[in-house]
C-alpha cells in the first residue's frame, strides 16, 4: 500500500523505540521520522549507539552531550519543550564525529514518559548503500521495540566491491557472493536473512522491517519489488513489512505478506 508518510510506511505505534541498522541513508531518515513524529505532537529523542559526522547531528535543532554537563537531562527536557525533538551524544571526538551513548542510557530514557518516541543509529556504513556489520555491532539497546534494516537501491544490480560495500570482506561471508560479481536481489536478501547479517543483536521481541531506500535511484525499480518479494517469502520471513520508497521525494510504499 502506499504511505502517506515515512511513520506510516513503518506502522509506528503511539510510543516506540526505534533503531536504524545497515546503510543508504540512516541520518536522513532519522530526520524525517524526527520531524514526521513531532509535527504530529510526539516528543522525539534522537541518538546513535555508534558515531556520527558533527555535520549530521547539527543537522537536528538541538543538540545535547552528556558526558561532561551535569545539566544535560535539564537541556535535554528544555529543548523537548522548545523544538519537539533533539539529538543526544555523548561527547565530540577528536576525529570530527559525534560520539554516541551507551545503550543502557538508551534503555533508560526510554523509561521516561516525557519522551514518546527513541530513534538511534545503531550502526555505521561510511556512506556506502551496503553493508556488513562488524563483530561489535550494531548496538541495539535491549528495549527496542522496532529494527529498520536500511540500504540504499542504487546498488542493486552494481558489481561488489568496496566502493558499493562497506566492510567487502564481512559482506563475501554473509552473503557468499565474490567481489565484482553483481548484486542481485537475492545475494542482497541474503544479507539480511544471515544470523550475522543486518539485524544481527536484534531483541527478541522486537519488530523488524526492512527499508529499501532511494528508489529514485534505481536502476530497474523491478529488481526492487523482487528483493522485497524475496524478503518475504517463506514460512519466516525475517521481516514483517518491506518499505520501499525515498526519503529525498517522500514516497514510500509498504509491503506485507
């Protein structure tokens, strides 16, 4: 079905804690879902487990660290009342990044009823549409109630390699494929259904939907739809919904089985 808006598209409920996992995008729709969620009167916090650009979080209206500021939860409660929605790291680090919080802290906040709705980078992709995670990610705090696998369509159909894929290497073991073979709708579904693949450390009783982002850019919006139809096929599929759409035109469309 087509989706009025992103928060549609990913059937978000009245309160939820959301990580974003994988690449092609994961800031800017963060952004959005930030900027969707207060606009219909939600108290966002937004944050990341990992690092990210100090461009992107200065992206957002306010921005919090908490690692040397015994008045953070008073700024953060401040910028909530003033903004609707802000984004929470740790501490700049010395190379040009955000530093992100611990999980815990994630688990904590989420526990407050003056904040509705907890949206985190759980992981990194250096700007690559593609990914693997690493053995110490992502890091997805433990009250997670939805996990969003994001890539970006533009790869679909392009040869492995590292320009296309971060961390190649993780991304032959996960998926089998061989760099500068293509990428396939189902080699990519493969990334996702691995037990070492995008939504890895999910908790059990989180949901999990995959976001097929940018297609805009894609090549053959045909192999799109094939690689959601791949996603879920089977008697478990390793997601309940399929989003394909664009951030940057705002058009998404959600699939089920």
């Amino acid at each position: 079905m087509t989706a009025k808006d992103l928060t549609d598209a990913l059937a978000l409920g009245p309160r939820e804690h959301v990580a974003l996992v994988g690449g092609g995008g994961k800031t800017s729709i963060m952004e959005a879902l930030a900027e969707e969620l207060n606009k219909r009167g939600g108290r966002v916090v937004t944050t990341t487990t990992t690092k990210v650009s100090r461009e992107e979080a200065k992206r957002f209206p306010c921005l919090i660290l908490c690692a040397n500021d015994p008045s953070w939860e008073k700024k953060l409660r401040e910028g909530l009342k003033n903004y609707g929605y802000v984004f929470l790291a740790r501490d700049f680090s010395d190379t040009g990044k955000v530093e992100g919080i611990h999980p815990q802290l994630a688990d904590s906040l989420f526990t407050d009823p003056l904040i509705d709705y907890l949206i985190l980078e759980a992981d990194g992709s250096a700007s690559r549409p593609l990914k693997a995670p690493a053995s110490h990610e992502p890091v997805i705090p433990s009250s997670t109630s939805l996990v969003v696998a994001v890539m970006g369509l533009e790869a679909v159909g392009e040869q492995f390699g590292p320009q296309v894929v971060f961390r190649p290497e993780l991304y032959e073991k996960v998926t089998g494929l061989k760099q500068g073979m293509e990428l396939t709708p189902d080699a990519i579904a493969r990334g996702f259904e691995s037990s070492h693949g995008l939504f890895k450390n999910t908790p059990g009783l989180a949901r999990r939907a995959a976001f097929l982002n940018k297609s805009d850019l894609a090549q053959d919006p045909h192999k799109a739809r094939e690689l959601a139809d791949r996603l879920l096929q089977g008697p478990r599929p390793v997601v309940e919904a399929v989003v394909i759409g664009s951030v940057a035109l705002k058009t998404y469309i959600r699939i089920e089985r």
